[in-house]
C-alpha cells in the first residue's frame, strides 16, 4: 500500500525508483497505480518526475 501523505509517498516513490524499478512506468505496473495519480499528488508539493535522473526532484 502506497503512502497517503505526499511527503512520505515522495520518499516512498524515489527509494523505490531508485533501488528497484527502471523507470516510473515499471514503478506503477507494480503498485496497480496510473502515472497520472502519482504525478498529479506530487506535483502538490512541486516534485515533477524526471526521466533521465529516474526520479521526482
């Protein structure tokens, strides 16, 4: 289960990202969650995904 609270889903996401998963695409197969959702709750706390450093800055 995700974290509810974007701060810690921001934690969540980039540990994932970075020690499992080879890009956010892999990262949301796996949790059964959109790309949209998980782009949209970050950019609540102004985190947008970048793809070349595989993670949200």
């Amino acid at each position: 289960m995700l974290p509810k609270d974007p701060m810690m889903l921001l934690s969540f996401a980039n540990t994932q990202l970075r020690d499992h998963y080879p890009n956010l695409d892999a990262f949301c197969e796996n949790y059964d969650i959109t790309k949209k959702y998980i782009t949209e709750v970050l950019k609540t706390i102004d985190y947008e995904y970048d793809e070349t450093l595989n993670k949200f800055v």
